[in-house]
C-alpha cells in the first residue's frame, strides 16, 4: 500500500465498483471486521471512503481523527440507502470552515 493511494471500505457490493477506477477497496462483512481495517487503512492511506452504514458505527474512530490532517475519511452511501450521514458530514465540515453552511 502507497500513502497515496485512496482506500475505501464497506460492504463488498458497495466497494468493489471503485476498484475500476484505481482505488483500493476493502469488502468487510461485520463492524468488528471494519474497526479493524479502519485502523489499519489509517496508518497506510490519505483518503479513506467508509460506507455510511459502517461510518456510523464507528463514529468514534472517525472522530479521534478529524483533528488530524490525515487520514480524511469521507462518509459514502451504501448500494442499498442512504441515511444521510455523510451529507450531515459535509454540512457540518463546510459549516466549520466558513462559519456558514452554504449547502442547505
């Protein structure tokens, strides 16, 4: 793995479509499974892409490393629905880094 390289992680029917465009994907089938890849991505990728179902449940992952330039994990929805997560996630960072969400 190359530090420069784009990973993404999630479900398997959710990710493999990304590697037909270069990036590094990673099929899990548990939360145990994803926590574990996770941390193991972080050390090794600038850009980490998470499904939204996994991005939730580990939120607290994710948020231990939005102080820190990188890795940037970017909440991605699922084949199957969209909760919404990841468009909370780009409101609240574009709110932080103008003072204003201009998305809404």
């Amino acid at each position: 793995m190359r530090k420069d390289r784009i990973a993404v992680l999630g479900d398997k029917e959710s990710v493999l479509s990304f590697k037909a465009i270069g990036f590094d994907a990673y099929g899990v089938f548990s939360v145990e499974e994803a926590k574990a890849k996770l941390k193991a991505l972080a050390m090794n990728y600038k850009i980490i892409y998470i499904t939204e179902d996994y991005a939730v449940a580990l939120n607290d992952i994710i948020e231990k490393y939005k102080s820190k330039p990188y890795p940037i994990m970017i909440p991605i929805p699922t084949l199957n629905a969209d909760n919404g997560y990841g468009m909370d996630s780009i409101h609240k960072n574009v709110e932080k880094a103008i003072g204003t969400d201009i998305l809404k």
